[in-house]
C-alpha cells in the first residue's frame, strides 16, 4: 500500500469529519432552491412566465410538492406569485438562479474537457454544481483555460 493509499484509508479527525457532513448537508439543503430558481429562470427566458404545471412537469413532482417550494422560496423573498399569472423571480432570485447556472456551466465544460460526452457531463453536472466548493470552481476553470490556450 502506497503513501497516499494509507491517506485515502485513514479515519480522519472526528471534528474534520463531522465538517465535511455539514457541507454535505448545507450544499443539500441549497440544492432544491437553486434547482427552482434556475428553472424557473430558464422558463420565464423561453416562454415570459414560470407556471407551476410547467415547474411540476420539468422537476417531476407534483404539483402540490411545488406549491410548497414555491411558498418557501416566496417567503425566501427569492419569488413573486402573481395570480393568473404565475411565478417570477426577485432580483436576488434572479442572481442565485446565474450562480447555480454559471456553476454548472463550469463543472460541466469541466466534465467535457476531461472528454466525458456531451449527455453525460450534462446529467453528472446537474449533481455536482451544488456540491463543488469556489476553490475547487477555481481549480476546474483554470484547467479549463489551459486546455484552451
């Protein structure tokens, strides 16, 4: 067994432990929000609202499960429901909704760079943007210009 497999195999202090399960945590509890948010950003982009049968029939849930989200994140102050008329986004759901996009952007021109396909670096990058700390971001975007340069 080599150095870094007796690193990789050791039980690592409990409070570095217990840090990395709050991250993990923390990043799921973000998660969702920002799943919504860039959603519902992307509908109101292609078609000038945000419905919650459109965000239900997208997600795969239904509709009463969004009608839940949707009063979290109004209470959040990141929506605006109007009646008949839907969902928007206030400026600071707007703002989240282009962090979580750009993110993704990132791990997953990442995933492509490293030569995963176009499908699947899609799909793997859905999961990861929310779980990838900004130093690994950093990391990711100057492989990124190096393999362009």
């Amino acid at each position: 067994m080599t150095k870094d497999d007796e690193l990789l195999n050791r039980l690592v202090d409990p409070s570095i432990h217990m840090e990395g399960f709050q991250q993990v945590r923390e990043a799921h509890r973000q998660e969702l929000i920002e799943d919504y948010v860039e959603l519902i950003s992307d509908l109101i982009r292609d078609g000038g609202e945000a419905r919650q049968v459109d965000i239900a029939a997208r997600i795969g849930v239904a509709q009463p499960t969004v009608a839940k989200m949707l009063k979290r994140l109004a209470a959040a102050g990141l929506i605006v429901q109007r009646p008949y008329r839907g969902v928007f986004l206030t400026p600071e759901g707007e703002a989240l909704a282009e962090a979580s996009r750009a993110r993704h952007h990132v791990v997953e021109t990442f995933l492509l760079t490293l030569g995963v396909d176009a499908d699947t670096a899609r799909r793997d990058a859905e999961g990861m943007e929310h779980h990838v700390s900004e130093a690994t971001l950093a990391v990711f975007r100057r492989f990124i210009a190096s393999r362009q340069a």
